[in-house]
C-alpha cells in the first residue's frame, strides 16, 4: 500500500501545530459564535438520570446522572448545531443489507432525515417510534425503537422486522454510540468538567463500552448489550470527507480532528466490512458475521446504559448487572515464559475454552477463589491471539491476548535493531546526521533520510527522536558494550555540536530537527513525490529553534543513560568520566528553561527524567547544580498549583505532561494535588480485557505526526500507554490496597512491549480502526514509549484478598509460609513486595528470585552472578508507606545503595525488618 500523504494534517491541526497554540486554543476566540435555531426536546425524570429526547427524531439530547445535573455524557451542548442530516445521536442506526444474490444496500437513520412515526408509550416504555422512514429510500424491513426506563437502567431497543417474502442477509448492524468527547471551544477546565470518552471491550457478548469523565470522577456510565447484541466490532462513524469515507453514507458531520475523536458504532454484525471496506485489513477483534432474518421474523437488538458511581466499581456494577467479568493478572500480553492467571466471574456456567490460533493458548483450570474462577493461561507463538470463553446459556466471551518473546529476548532484538538496521552512518550525509539512529520504515526495509515532515528524518521531535532513545534506553538495564560503544558516538558525534549547541550563551539547547527543507541549497536531494508544501517542510531557520522543550528530555535521556552506565559498571563508557554526562544532562534541563520557556511551562513526556537526573546530582554531592535545579522546577510547580488541571502541551487536550506532573507534585509535597492528577490518568486510561485497549492511555493524533498512515485515530499502545503507568505505579507503592491502579499500569507498561515485531522493528503504535488492524511501520516515537517501558519495568509480588498470592511480572510458587518468585520482566532489576511496601531496585545487577516469608517478613534476595562489565550489585531499599525498616547488614552504602560484591555464581542475601511489619 502505497502511504497517503501529509495533506491531511494541514487542513486537519493546522492550528494545533508544533508552531505553538496555547492549551485554550481550542478556543475559536476570533469567531462570531453561530446561532442555531432550538430543538423541541421532552424531558424525563428517571430512577438515575435525567433525559431529554429531540420531539422530531426521538434521539436522545441530554443523559445527565441525577447526582450531577450539570453534567451530559452526550453532547448536549451541541444539539441545536448538530441536529441536521448526517449527524448521528444515541437512538440511530445503521444497517447494511442485502437479498440473496444481490449486491449489499445501506440504510442510515441519520444520513437523510424523514419524519418518523411516533407509537403508543406504555408500561416501562417512556416514547417509542417506527423509524422505518428515515432509514432511507428502498428500505424492505421495519424498524420500531423503544426508550424503557427499566428500575435503574435506560434501555435502547430496536425491533427489526423482515415483512417481504424473501429472506434478508443483515452484514452490519450499527449504533451509534455518541458521547461528548468534543473539546473544541472549550478549556481544558471546561473539558475536564464536561467532556468524557469512551473505551470499548470489543468481547461480543460480554462487551460493553465504559464513559468515563475526562476529570477522573465519578459517575461513569457503563452501556451494556441486551440478549443478542453482541459488541463484534467498533467502527469509526467516519467524516465523509476523509479518505474511504464515502464508501459508505455510515458518517458523521462533527470534524473528526485533535479536539474531537469522534464517534463509533457499537456494530454488531460486520460481515458487510469484512467483504468491503475491510476485506485487506488485518485479523479483527472478532470473527465478522452476520444475521439472516427470514420472512415474517423480528429481531430483537438493544443496550442498556446504567451508571457506576466511579471508575475503580465497574467490574463490581458489571458482576451486579449480571455481566460476566474477566481479570488476568498480570494482563493480556503474555510472554511465552511468564505465567498468567484468568480469573472469571460469571452467574452461567463455563462450557469450555477455545484459542485462535489454535493452540496459542492453553487454558487450565486452578484452585477458584470466592466466587472467581482461576485458569492458569499459557502462551505459545507470538503474536495476537483471541480466547473465546463459552457458557452454558449459549452466550461467548472473547479475551484479547498479545503473545511475545520472553522479555530479556524482546529487549535484545530492540536493542540490536536500532543500532544495526537503524544505524547511519553515511559520512556524506549533507544535514550532518551521521553516526546517529534514524528513523525506519518497515513496509519498504529501509531508514528514513527524508520525510515531509522533517522532524521524522530529522532525529529530533518524538518522531525523529524515537529510534535512538529506544536504543539508549535499552542499555539501562541491558548493556551491550558494542552498542553502548555506538551510542558514545551518536553523543559525542552527532548530538554535541550538531543537534544540540555546545557552546555560547546558548549551550544546551537543543534545535527542531538535522533535517530541513532547502532545495536551492540541495537541489535533486528531496522526493519529488512528497509534498514538500505543506508548514511541515520546515526550512532551516525553523529546524535551528531551540523553542521545543519537548526535545530536551530525549537528549537529556541519552546524558542521563551514560552517566548510569559510565558510573555504576565497569568499562561499558569509554568517551568521558561519569561526570561529563551527569552535567550535560544538567545543562540540558537548564537550556530549556532558558531557551523554551513557554512550553516548558507543561508537563513534559519523558519528564521524569528530570527527578532522576536531580536526585543523582544530590547524591554525586553536586549540591550547588541540584539546588539550582530544583528551584527551576519548583517554579514550575507553583505555576501548575495555580491551575485547576496543570495537563496542557502544545495540544488543545494531551495525555503527555501528567505524569511528570504528579512526579513534581509528590516531590514538592503537594500530594493532593498529586492525587488529583491521577484521577485525572484514570479518567483516559482503562483496564479492559483486551491486550490492546488495557492501560492504553488515550492518543488518536499521532499517527499525523510520526505514522506511515497519518490520520486521526485511536492508538493502540501509542507513547501514552508506558509514560501514564509511571505516575500510577507510583501511587500504586504509596497504597498496596489499590490493585486496580497496579492492573492499569501493568497493563500500559506491557503494552508497550508489543510494538516490537520478532526481529526487534519498534513500531510507532498500533492502527486499530478496523480498515487496517495492523502495526503503523513508522518507527515514529516508539522510543518514548519504550523510555518509560525501561524506566518502570518491575515485578510485583502481591497478596490481594479477592485473587490470593500473585504476581506481575514473575513466576510465583508457595511453599507453606514461603513466596517464591522469579522475576521475568526485562529488566530484572526491580522488585516490590506489596505487603511489607518493600521497594528494592537494583542500579547494577540483576535478581534470579526473591523470597518472602509470610510468616517473618524475612525477604531473601539472589541475585545473578557477576558479569565482564558488572562486579558489584548496588541495592536500593526504600519502604514506600508505612511499615516495618528493612536493612543490610555488613555492607557499606555508595550514593545510598548498598554494594554487594558478586561472584561466578549467585549471591544469597537476606533483609530483615528491625521492628514489627505493619499488616
């Protein structure tokens, strides 16, 4: 396929550019606001809601929760102006059909409006309407939607009767589900009071979709299938103007754009795409099919909304709805040598268990805990793989699994890729690139020297940035010395001098891209199939800004990484002593404070390097660096305590600055604030049996600036997904009893892991409109998502009382009062005991097991036996919340960690609490 061109991001974000739009940009301030003429609307009072229903078409204006009236999960401040043709409300629908031997026929309630029949209201039904007339010209069936106020649910209900004599094929089923995700013209206060997404378990019968507000508060809205409408798919409600848009009149008017993702269909029949649309995407969530109604017969298809008074009660409100309700611990990404547990409450009976591919999944039945059935999961192959789970009342459950490699091998292949496949070293290069790790594009096997929008090319932005800070990042627990080797040269060649001034009263400071846009200069050099027109075909004054301070931290990372290696082994750095890489990252972070002030002013991704990078100053002793870098942060942080969501970028809404938000926040003792911001991640950032959708903190734009395929559209496992787990691990150690905020982070921080194919090819993020369903092959700004992936990657041992004894992260057995785990994550290095808030991470070494004992609070660690360029272990011990002290006898602390000399073969030590563990 060939890639469709930038175009798209002109005429979309214009406006929203790299070039500097402040967060209320989605304000159209200059504008004259347009009046629209008022809708007739009905109100109704229900058990839990309160309901406006447009007079003309019966759809639903207004769903507002009774305990919080000012409040509409739909777009109820947008009615007057979305009430024309082609705009889709909660109550439409879409079908495609066909008679056999006929070509398939769509039909759209929204697309061209005609009156309909309203019908008696009785019982529990508060209006109903034969819709059959605005379904379209030519339409052969019946449809009658009802609204039932049912105790203390909203029920939706279609009738769809077939009155020919022939039998009818329905190949897609669609309704749209239209919630008020739209943040243009308004603030980010004004956002995060009123907006809210949606994120959708694709689980067919057990699927639902959860609305969640965007400021992490309750109520969220859950909608729910009735009997036989299973959630097979979600397609996008496309804008007719897009590309493939008008391949169908299935669309929607509201610009699809950074401020809005737009609308989806809970589809549930989609055969009809599989033939079309879809018919060269990848494998779907579920297998597509399709419904025959014979002559004379009715079907009946419906949701049901219903409230949940939070995010963390919407498993318990789903098992109280009679839904059943799927856990895996430690997710849904599986390495084939870690162990994974499902845990299923459901009030049917389990019929049995089946894997696509066959054999990719082997399920056994464990010891059931309470009223939660446990299967011990393996994995075999790699790749996605689809579990279906039937139950005795005929009804099926599917569980979206993504299968790797073992991690250490998954981590090496990255490793490897980056700095061979992706290594420059082209010493004619005339934008001086070279030796560096450019970005690369799969589809054709080769590095991208040029691209139209140049940062791409240009090793600088998140999309040109992303291939060497993966390579970097790689090296913090996993160093190879011929890669480290290449990677001193990237700094001391390429990015000293050359992507970052070194000298002069703006030393530091880090330019937009190597790349740029000058054919008088170098004429013959650039594509001429590319569109080198567009604002982002920056010339060279533009590459040369140092205004981006988003830039900063992925140099600084790369300081940051050499400064570790260079201080904490032996003989891996070679270019400079220790101390030259701890005061360029310094200097880094004080360039962007000077030199990109206003969006320095955010909350950057990567930030929470900075944290690191002073904590390493204070512990180095270079007290008068650290003192003047915490003042510059603590600036900052008196600005964000001003603000009722300190989460702006450069973006009208961002899921990027949270994270080193809440790191500042809980440095500076502002823990409550602290608590707000993760709130706030929670409202974006799901758990959801899917390896794709669970801890997949929400982005849909950066396909435009850093995919192959650039359009707006939900990513999966995009950048945010490893970045938003950093904060939420964070609060997880400072409360063990909050499972729920491990299980997101978890599931963000494996995630992370499955943009890497079995060669080690890191991919931007995953395209999951159903059209494509495959991997973008842009590198893009994979690198930042695997930043946070190295940073936090961890085992988790955990004693939860609905689940028992388990683990993230490793392999665990019980002996009597023994825990037993061995750690599997990639790096090794870091280890949590949840019910003694016991953090023990290692600056060099690696643990081969931990143990506890239940009975004394005893943690024996052994850890792996010394290597060429690792002599000694360095051991931090850190209790996260209250507790009992843990320390290290008969060894000495360097910089705060315990140094542990290792041998040829493992190393046994022991920590003891000195007073009684706190239960």
């Amino acid at each position: 396929m060939k890639p469709s061109r930038i175009v798209i991001v002109a005429t979309l974000i214009a406006a929203t550019a790299l070039a500097g739009p402040l967060p209320d940009a989605a304000r159209s301030q200059d504008k004259p606001e347009k009046v629209f003429p008022p809708i007739a609307k009905t109100r109704r009072n229900l058990a839990t809601f309160d309901i406006t229903l447009r007079t003309d078409t019966q759809t639903l204006a207004r769903l507002s929760p009774k305990n919080a009236p000012g409040f509409s999960f739909v777009p109820t401040d947008r009615e007057a102006e979305r009430a024309g043709n082609g705009y889709n409300h909660l109550g439409d629908l879409n079908l495609r059909i066909r008679s056999h031997g006929r070509e398939w026929r769509d039909f759209a309630s929204a697309h061209r409006r005609a009156p309909i029949r309203p019908l008696a209201a009785t019982g529990k039904v508060i209006a109903a309407a034969d819709i059959t007339a605005t379904m379209g010209d030519g339409f052969p069936l019946q449809v009658r939607r009802s609204w039932i106020a049912d105790d203390d649910a909203l029920v939706m209900r279609f009738a769809i009767t077939n009155p020919t004599d022939r039998p009818i094929e329905i190949g897609a089923l669609g309704m749209p589900m239209v919630f008020d995700n739209i943040i243009q013209d308004r603030s980010l206060e004004e956002a995060h009071a009123k907006a809210s997404f949606a994120d959708p378990y694709i689980g067919r019968d057990a699927g639902y979709l959860q609305v969640t507000r965007l400021n992490g508060k309750g109520p969220a809205l859950l909608v729910l299938p009735e009997k036989g409408t299973p959630l097979e798919a979600y397609r996008p409600l496309r804008h007719a103007r897009e590309r493939g848009g008008n391949a169908n009149i299935f669309t929607e008017r509201t610009p699809r754009n950074q401020t809005s993702e737009g609308f989806y269909d809970w589809t549930v029949a989609s055969k009809g795409f599989a033939d079309r649309e879809w018919k060269d995407a990848g494998r779907q969530w579920n297998a597509p099919t399709s419904i025959m109604l014979a002559p004379g017969a009715t079907r009946s298809f419906g949701v049901r909304l219903v409230l949940s008074p939070g995010i963390r009660q919407i498993e318990d409100r789903l098992a109280a709805y009679g839904r059943p309700v799927a856990v895996g611990i430690p997710g849904y990404v599986v390495p084939t040598d870690m162990d994974a547990s499902l845990f299923l409450k459901a009030p049917q009976k389990v019929a049995g268990f089946s894997s696509y591919p066959k054999g990719a999944l082997t399920v056994t039945p464990a010891r059931r805990r309470g009223p939660w059935r446990r299967y011990t999961v393996k994995s075999h192959g790699f790749g996605r793989a689809r579990l279906t789970i039937d139950y005795a009342d005929g009804s099926a459950q599917t569980v979206s699994y993504y299968i790797t490699k073992p991690l250490d091998r998954t981590v090496a292949d990255l490793g490897r890729f980056t700095t061979t496949e992706q290594w420059f070293d082209d010493k004619d290069d005339p934008f001086h690139r070279a030796p560096s790790i450019l970005g690369y594009d799969d589809e054709t096997g080769k590095i991208l020297t040029q691209e139209e929008r140049v940062w791409i090319a240009g090793m600088s932005d998140e999309g040109g940035a992303g291939g060497w800070v993966a390579a970097m990042m790689k090296q913090l627990d996993n160093p190879e010395p011929e890669e480290v080797a290449k990677l001193e040269r990237l700094v001391d060649e390429t990015v000293v001098g050359k992507l970052q001034v070194a000298e002069g009263k703006h030393a530091g400071g880090v330019k937009k891209s190597l790349f740029y846009y000058d054919p008088e200069r170098f004429p013959g050099y650039y594509d001429p199939e590319a569109n080198w027109k567009n604002w982002t075909a920056w010339p060279k004054k533009e590459a040369d800004s140092l205004g981006r301070s988003f830039n900063y931290p992925h140099v600084a990372i790369g300081y940051w990484v050499l400064y570790r290696l260079a201080r904490d082994h032996q003989g891996l750095v070679t270019a400079h002593p220790w101390r030259w890489y701890l005061d360029h990252a310094y200097q880094t972070i004080v360039a962007m404070m000077r030199d990109a002030p206003h969006y320095a002013q955010f909350g950057q991704m990567e930030g929470q390097v900075f944290v690191e990078i002073l904590d390493d100053l204070r512990r180095e002793g270079m007290t008068g660096e650290a003192d003047s870098l915490e003042k510059l942060m603590k600036a900052r942080v008196e600005h964000w305590t001003t603000l009722p969501y300190p989460f702006g970028s450069e973006m009208a809404w961002d899921s990027t600055g949270q994270p080193e938000v809440y790191a500042w926040m809980r440095y500076f003792g502002h823990q409550k604030l602290a608590d707000e911001t993760r709130d706030v991640i929670l409202g974006y950032d799901p758990t959801i049996p899917s390896w794709g959708y669970n801890g997949n903190a929400r982005r849909y734009w950066d396909f435009l600036y850093a995919g192959k395929y650039p359009r707006i559209e939900r990513q999966i496992h995009h950048y945010g997904s490893t970045n938003n787990a950093i904060p939420l691990f964070q609060a997880y150690r400072q409360d063990p009893s909050d499972l729920y905020l491990l299980r997101v982070a978890y599931g963000g921080l494996m995630g992370g892991i499955t943009n890497i194919d079995q060669k080690g090819f890191g991919s931007a993020a995953f395209h999951s409109w159903p059209d494509m369903m495959r991997w973008d092959p842009y590198t893009g700004d994979y690198g930042m998502g695997f930043f946070a992936h190295a940073y936090a990657t961890a085992t988790y041992m955990v004693n939860d009382p609905r689940f028992g004894w388990i683990s993230f992260g490793g392999n665990l057995t019980r002996r009597g009062d023994t825990i037993h785990v061995v750690p599997k994550d990639s790096a090794r290095s870091r280890f949590f005991i949840a019910p003694v808030t016991l953090w023990l991470t290692l600056d060099a070494g690696k643990f081969e097991a931990v143990d506890f004992d239940a009975a004394t609070d005893t943690v024996t660690l052994t850890l792996a036996p010394a290597t060429a360029n690792t002599d000694t272990a360095l051991l931090r011990v850190e209790q996260t919340a209250d507790g009992a002290a843990y320390r290290l006898n008969g060894h000495q602390k360097v910089r705060g960690a315990y140094a542990i000399p290792l041998g040829a073969t493992t190393t046994k030590i022991v920590l003891e609490p000195h007073s009684p563990a706190a239960k």
